[in-house]
C-alpha cells in the first residue's frame, strides 16, 4: 500500500495517466507491451469481479424467492456489465460522482454486516487452522501473494489514471495518507471478517457462509454485493480504454468502452460455466503478480530515482518518430523480462505451470512478488549505472504541464 501512495503522487505530479507516464521509462513504442498487458489485464478484471459475486448473488435472490438458475446468472452478468460500461463511457466525473454517494452506503451496510457477524455468528475467534510450523507459514505467503498482494499490487497500473485529477494544491503527504489507507483498511477489514465467519464452520462454499450468517439482510447485503463489481469495474473499463489510447489506438474512448465491456462479457460467461473457481482464480492473481511486480519496480526507480520526479511531459505525447524519450528502453525491457521468469521461480499457484522450480524446492513458499520487484529494479538501476540507459532522454530542466485537454480527456 505504501508503493502504492508512490504511484498515486506520479500521477498528481505529472497529470499523465500510468501507461501513457510508462513511455519515459520503457521508450514511446517500447510502452506498447506494458500498455498491452494492462489492456488484457484490466479486460479480465472486469470478468473475474462480476464472475466472483454471481454464485452469491444468486444466492442472495433465491431468499427473495426468485430462481437460481444458470439463466439469472447471464442475466445478472447483463445487468451489471451494462451498468459498469455505461457509467465508465461517460468518463471520470461520472465515475467519481458514482463512488462519492454510493460508497458510503455501501460503507454502512458493511459497518452492519460486520457487526451481526461479530456478535450474531458463530465466531471461533482462536481458530488457528490445521497448518503446524513451516506449512503455516507457507500458506500464509501463499495467500499473501494470491490476495493481500496479488489483489492490492494490481492497483499499481491504474494509480495515474486517477490521481491525474488531482490539483497540485493538494499537500502530497495528505493524497499519499489517502491512497495507501484507501488500500489498506478495505483490504484488512474484508480480510478478517471473511476469516472469522469462514469459522463458523458453515463450509467452504463463500456463497453458503455469507447466506447462512447474513440470511435476514439479504436485500443490503444483495445490494454491497452487486456495488462491489460495478464501483471497481468502471475503472477497469475507463483504465482499459485509456490504456489502449496509449498504444495508439485512434478510437475515440467511449467505442473503446464498448467493445472491453462486449469481450469482459463473454469471458464473464466463459467463467460461469468453467467451474474450478479456485484454480480459476489462482491462476488469474499469479498471472497479474508476475507482470505487475517487475514493471513497478522499473517504474519506481525511473521516476523517482534516475528521473527524480523531472519528466519531459511534452515528449511522452510526440510521435514515435519525435518522441525525446526515444523509441524502446532496451535496459527496461530487459530488465522487465528478467523480472518475469524470477517472479515465476518463486511462485507458488494452485495448478503445476505455476508453480516455479525455486518455490518448489522451499516447499511451496511463495515469494514471487518480492522477488519479481527487487531483481527487476536492481536490474534496472545497475544498467542505468553502466550507462546503458540515456541518462537525458525523458527528462527535461523541470517537469511541465500537459495540454489541458490530455487532463480531461485522458488522451
């Protein structure tokens, strides 16, 4: 969460979204695969959120007496991906209007919730798992890196596209506290009031613990769960969009909208009738660990210790051919890839390809993430040393303003 405020101050300071701000460290073509990535990233994230809450959802109708049958799953899907992708077509202020009065309800209903299970439930508050020594230990890292990072770190990539609308005259120190709270309080308190009520000895199914616990709020329960994916997914939709403008792609951005919301549909639907939930979900957080842990450390190191802050603003928008910033990073690149296989070594996932020869030998101890970051940033910053990237592209006598209308378009 802390790394987490450093990304969000990049995008006060610069005004430049995250992929866009990728081209002064990766080069202007070089930040196509990065942009790629959290293209298809963002696109799954937008499946994987609406796709977790549907057995629960339809859980939550059955109390209301409606069916539920795989057909109210697609509605469901329908229903919630047109709400998300409308509101995301409409642009930041939508969105930001949207999460300014729906959050707190949803905050209160949380408050609701947390008390009935704390005090209503069954709680085995001493609970503390079947794992002894060394395997409790290794199951924590795994879930660590599955959800308390997995989950947080894939923030990293969309901090800018947000923060950007933040004026200057905002204290740094109080968008940084901000940020890294925003992160870390939902994160906690969701993280121990899901483990304390899956010890209530219900089962494992998430749907059957929370319609079992919380059976008479089902209606402001029902409505926390349908929020969820709407409140995140219109930022994967709007961060997908802008992302692909950072590849070039000349669409105008509400199109862009459109078509993710059609692809992150059809996936959604893939997924409801894929089964294997975990090993579904496993295998989605390994893949957004391995990419994001590497190419945040580059960033990182480029933009507040080569770069100390000083970005040539102008130069991120100019045409490949023109670009100050130069075409491909090579030492970026690099360094990323580097970054990749050392986070698949350390990892430990559910299903065999991702499960790394390292992270086997320490018996499934999972340090992907940690291991990801450091090699690609120290990587990165040694080349740097040896002069093997251009220690004045990128970088001008003191950091500018973008055209106002790359702040409010995201362009």
């Amino acid at each position: 969460m802390t790394i987490f405020g450093l990304f969000v101050l990049m995008g006060q300071r610069t005004g430049v979204t995250q992929m866009v701000l990728a081209r002064s460290a990766f080069g202007r073509r070089g930040a196509y695969l990065p942009a790629l990535f959290q293209i298809v990233i963002a696109t799954g994230w937008i499946a994987v959120n609406t796709w977790i809450i549907l057995d629960l959802g339809v859980a939550l109708l059955e109390i209301l007496g409606l069916p539920g049958t795989a057909a109210a799953k697609v509605i469901l899907v329908l229903l919630i991906m047109a709400a998300q992708v409308g509101l995301a077509t409409l642009g930041f202020y939508a969105i930001r209007t949207f999460e300014k009065w729906t959050v707190p309800v949803t905050l209160a209903i949380l408050v609701a919730m947390s008390v009935v299970a704390w005090t209503s439930g069954d709680v085995r508050w001493a609970y503390a798992g079947e794992a002894q020594g060394a395997a409790r230990f290794t199951a924590m890292s795994q879930v660590m890196t599955a959800i308390g990072i997995g989950w947080g770190i894939t923030w990293l990539a969309y901090a800018s596209d947000y923060s950007r609308f933040v004026p200057r005259t905002v204290p740094r120190p109080k968008l940084f506290f901000a940020g890294a709270m925003g992160q870390f309080v939902p994160v906690l308190w969701l993280g121990v009031l899901g483990a304390s009520i899956a010890t209530t000895g219900t089962g494992a199914d998430p749907a059957v613990i929370i319609v079992q616990t919380f059976g008479a709020l089902a209606v402001p329960v029902l409505l926390l769960v349908v929020h969820g994916p709407i409140a995140t997914n219109i930022l994967n939709v709007y961060s997908t969009s802008v992302s692909a403008l950072a590849v070039d792609i000349r669409v105008p951005r509400h199109v862009l909208s459109i078509v993710v919301g059609v692809l992150a549909t059809a996936f959604t639907l893939y997924l409801v009738f894929a089964g294997e939930i975990a090993e579904q979900l496993d295998f989605w957080l390994a893949s957004v660990v391995a990419w994001v842990s590497p190419w945040a450390a580059i960033m990182l190191v480029h933009f507040y210790v080569i770069r100390r802050e000083n970005i040539d603003i102008e130069a991120l928008y100019q045409s490949p051919r023109e670009s100050r910033v130069g075409d491909v990073n090579w030492a970026a690149m690099a360094s990323l890839l580097v970054g990749l296989v050392m986070t698949w070594m350390f990892l430990y996932g559910l299903v065999a390809p991702l499960q790394g020869p390292i992270a086997r030998s320490m018996n499934g101890l999972d340090l992907s993430w940690l291991a990801g970051m450091l090699t690609a940033g120290t990587l990165y910053f040694t080349l740097y040393k040896l002069g093997f990237v251009d220690r004045h592209s990128g970088a001008r006598g003191g950091i500018e303003e973008p055209p106002a209308v790359e702040r409010r378009t995201g362009a």
